[in-house]
C-alpha cells in the first residue's frame, strides 16, 4: 500500500469538544474523594486518642468510628464517580484506528 504525505488519519473524523458537565462531575468526584481522606483521617485520629477540632463529632469512639467508616464510603464514591467520568471524557465517540496506523512512516 502506498502511503502519501499527505494522509492525515486525525482528519477522518475531527474531534468534537469535551463536555463539561464530564468535567465538573470529576472535579466533584475528586473534591468528595478529598472530603472522604480528610473525615477518614480526623475518624484515624479521634481514635489514636488525638482528636482534631471537631466539637461533640467525636467525643467517644463510637462517632469516631462512624467518622472512620464516613470518610470512607465518601471516599470510595468520590473515586468511583470521578473515575466513570475520566472514562467517559476518554470514550472513543471517533473513527477507531490502530495507534500505529496514526505514527507517520519514513
């Protein structure tokens, strides 16, 4: 097969821009994900006897455990939310080539 100079693949189908809806809801996931590190780290904290500045929260080791186990399940939501949107941004909606058919050939 001969190839031409002038072949650009990137020209077959031109890509459309990205949605931000896609983007506000991975910064959404990334800043619950962040929520989720800090309530996990002050639930850590409460329990190691060095409880932060959060009033009656956690006062006995039950709530700190109910911090522990919140900050935890924000976390696991924040990334799972925020990695859906990440694939969703990235989905091929293009014209699907092989990566070495788009490397140019001497």
């Amino acid at each position: 097969m001969k190839l031409s100079d002038d072949f650009d693949a990137r020209r077959l189908r031109p890509r459309q821009p990205k949605s931000w809806r896609l983007r506000i809801g991975a910064a959404v996931g990334a800043l619950l994900a962040t929520f989720g590190i800090l309530l996990t780290m002050a639930g850590v904290a409460s329990l190691a006897g060095r409880a932060p500045m959060l009033g009656t929260l956690n006062d006995t080791s039950g709530e700190a455990i109910v911090l522990l186990l919140l900050g935890l399940v924000l976390l696991w939501a924040g990334i799972g939310f925020w990695r859906r949107c990440r694939r969703r941004m990235r989905r091929p909606s293009d014209l699907s080539l092989s990566p070495h058919l788009m490397k140019k050939r001497d």
